[in-house]
C-alpha cells in the first residue's frame, strides 16, 4: 500500500501530521502501508519555484494513493495564474485522471447542533456527491481575458464529451447501487446545450441499472432543495463547476467543512483523498484546526482505494467514538464539550483505534 501524502500549506501539515499517526497505527497493526512525502502548493513554489514539481508527480504518479493536506493562502494570492498553489492541485487531478471526485456530506448525531439549519432538517443526513473533476468551464479552451473591439472581455468553454459524462456517470450509478439506489442528476438543461448532452447521456446509462431510481434536477432548484430539504438526497451526480459549489453548500449543511473528507478516483480506483476545506491559513500553525476530515479521508483511502473496509470502519468507529466522548476541536465546540487542539484530538483518535 503505497501512500504519497502531500501536506501542503496553511493547516495542511497539522492536520496531516495527525493522519500520519493513523496510518503508522494501521501499519503497526500489520497494514503493508509505505509513505513518501512531497511537496505541493505554495511551499512547492517557495522550495522549487512551482507548484507542482515534477518530483512530486513522479512519486504522486508511482503510488497507490495520495494524501492531501491543503494548498494555497494570502502569501501566494499575488503570483501569476500559473504559479499558484491552486494551480497544484489541478495540475495533479488532471495528471492523474482522477475524473471522480465524492464528497460525503455526513451529519454525525452528536453534532446535529453545529448546523446552522433546524436539527429536524439535517438529523441523520448522508449525502454523497459525486462531482466530475477534470472536465467542464475549468479546463475547457479557448479560455481567456483579450481586447475585442476596443473592450476587455473574458471567456470560457464550458464542453464536456460523451466519454466524460458516461465514465462519470457510471461511477455515480455504482455507488448509488451500494447505498439506497435513488441517484439525481443535476444539470442546466434548460439553458445550456453542454448539459443537454450531459442529462441524455446520464438517461441513456440508466438503461444499464434498472435498479437505480434515476431523477433529474437543474442546478438553481438543486441548491434551494438542499437547505430546503436535503435528506431528499442520497447521491447526486454533476458536472466540475456545479459540482464545487453543491458540494460546498452540502458540507456547510453539517456544520463544520473540518470533518468532511473526499475522495477522488481514476478509471482504476487509484486516488486522491483530502479534506474537503482548504488551508485556513486565519488558524494556521495555531494547533487549533479539526485533523478529523483528513482521518476521515485515510478511511476513504481504505475503502476505495485499498478494498479494506474493516480497517475503513475501524477508523470512522474510533472518530465517532470520540466524538461521543464529547471531545470538540473549536469549529464544532459547544457549550459542555471539551474543547481539544489539533494534536489532542489525534491522540483521541489513536486511543479510541
Ligand atoms: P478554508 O476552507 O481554508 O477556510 C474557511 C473557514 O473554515 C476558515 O474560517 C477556516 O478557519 C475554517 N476551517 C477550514 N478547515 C478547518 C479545519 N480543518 N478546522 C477548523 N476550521 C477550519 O477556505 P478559504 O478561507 O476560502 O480558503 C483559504 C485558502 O485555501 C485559499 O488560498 C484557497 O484557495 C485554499 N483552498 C484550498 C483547497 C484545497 O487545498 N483543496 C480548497 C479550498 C480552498
């Protein structure tokens, strides 16, 4: 089990360290886990002079799997477009071809009263989104800011191909075949031909899993009927862009984006796993920032990468054990919790695995 893990900037490294800890437990424990560590994002460019060296998608690229901390912060916001932390993190989805991007939005029990909606709407919640990740207005060419006829303008190509939709949505068909089998797709039919194509290919792959209820749903009702009434959801399917903000609205919906994991696969299973946040560089190097979303990610590292779903549970049993515990870094802390700092939350986890 060969991991990279990339710590990153701003929390990054905190919270990766306590993931570290995990993996040296699970590997104590007879896992044949190895780690390689690398850089990325702006102490790449501060190391290296770029974000994404290629030593670090060499060993990225020999790897089983990548553990990410987080890149980017106000240090770097200034530099040229192409040498921004950000530009890291794409560079290696693309590199890889990891097209699949899942984001669980999970609300444990015991943090019901974290979100900011009524505990009725969100108790219980568990919706996995599955984004498209290397397509879409992101990578699309031409792309650009030019002068045409005297004025600034600027532009991009928002394209997907038949094979990126289908690939995307088998994966999105897969999972919902594991979990309650009802999958919506979400898309801008109405507007824009690029997701026409997407809802007709989407529709014609249902022919392949009869099991799976399929719905359809355009974006602007799609992020209404998530704070309106999200527990309609199980897994939802859609393209890049649409895809980052539903995904970051669903995670605002359980209260704190520090114990939202991800995951995002190649055609092989081979893949990324990140927290869902960034480097939230307003705590960073302050002990304070939430490890459990990086946990939490090790464990989706097992479970699609590895097929070791024993060990996945194990650790998502020790995060929720702790969590019953009442113990709370500051982004989820309550009144009678105890609030704990980055590190004191890892020895939690250890102790509970
Ligand atoms: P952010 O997720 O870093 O922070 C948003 C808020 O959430 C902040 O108040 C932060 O303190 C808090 N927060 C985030 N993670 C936390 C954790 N684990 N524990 C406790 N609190 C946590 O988003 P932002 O402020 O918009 O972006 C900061 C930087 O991160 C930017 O440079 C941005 O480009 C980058 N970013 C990186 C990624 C990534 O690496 N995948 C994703 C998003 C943003």
């Amino acid at each position: 089990m060969k991991i990279c893990v990339l710590p990153g900037d701003g929390i990054g490294p905190e919270i990766t360290a306590q993931a570290l800890r995990v993996l040296a437990a699970l590997r104590s424990d007879g896992l044949p886990i190895e780690i390689e560590q690398a850089l990325i994002g702006g102490s790449a460019v501060d190391a290296e002079g770029v974000p994404l060296p290629a030593s670090t998608l060499g060993l990225a690229g020999e790897a089983d799997a990548v553990l990410l901390g987080a890149v980017g912060g106000p240090k770097w916001d200034g530099l040229p477009r192409d040498r921004r932390p950000e530009r890291g993190l794409l560079g290696i989805r693309k590199s890889l071809e990891l097209f699949a991007n899942l984001r669980p939005a999970i609300l444990y029990p015991e943090l019901a009263n974290a979100s900011t909606l009524k505990p009725e709407v969100v108790a219980g919640l568990d919706i996995m989104i599955v984004r498209e990740l290397t397509g879409d207005i992101y990578f699309g060419q031409p792309r650009g800011i030019e002068q045409r006829d005297g004025e600034t303008v600027g532009f991009n190509t928002m394209i997907y191909s038949e094979a990126e939709i289908r690939r995307i949505a088998r994966v999105a068909f897969d999972i919902a075949m594991k979990r309650s089998r009802r999958l919506c797709s979400v898309d801008k039919m109405n507007v824009l031909e690029c997701t026409q194509l997407w809802r007709d290919v989407v529709t014609e792959e249902a022919k392949s899993y009869p099991d799976v209820e399929l719905s359809h749903m355009l974006v602007d009702n799609a992020a209404m009927q998530l704070v309106r009434n999200p527990k309609q959801f199980d897994v939802m399917v859609t393209g890049n862009m649409f895809g980052d903000i539903l995904s970051d609205e669903a995670s605002m919906l359980t209260g704190s984006i520090g114990m939202l994991p991800s995951a995002s696969l190649d055609a092989a299973n081979k893949g990324m796993y990140e927290p869902s946040h960034g480097s939230a560089p307003d705590i960073a190097g302050k002990g304070l920032a939430n490890p459990l979303a990086t946990i939490l990610s090790v464990a989706m590292m097992l479970r699609y990468t590895f097929g070791q779903e024993e060990a996945a549970a194990r650790v998502e049993d020790a995060v929720k054990r702790v969590l019953a515990e009442g113990l709370r870094t500051a982004d989820i802390h309550e009144k009678g919790k105890r609030q704990v700092g980055t590190a004191a939350m890892g020895d939690a986890v250890l102790a509970a695995l």
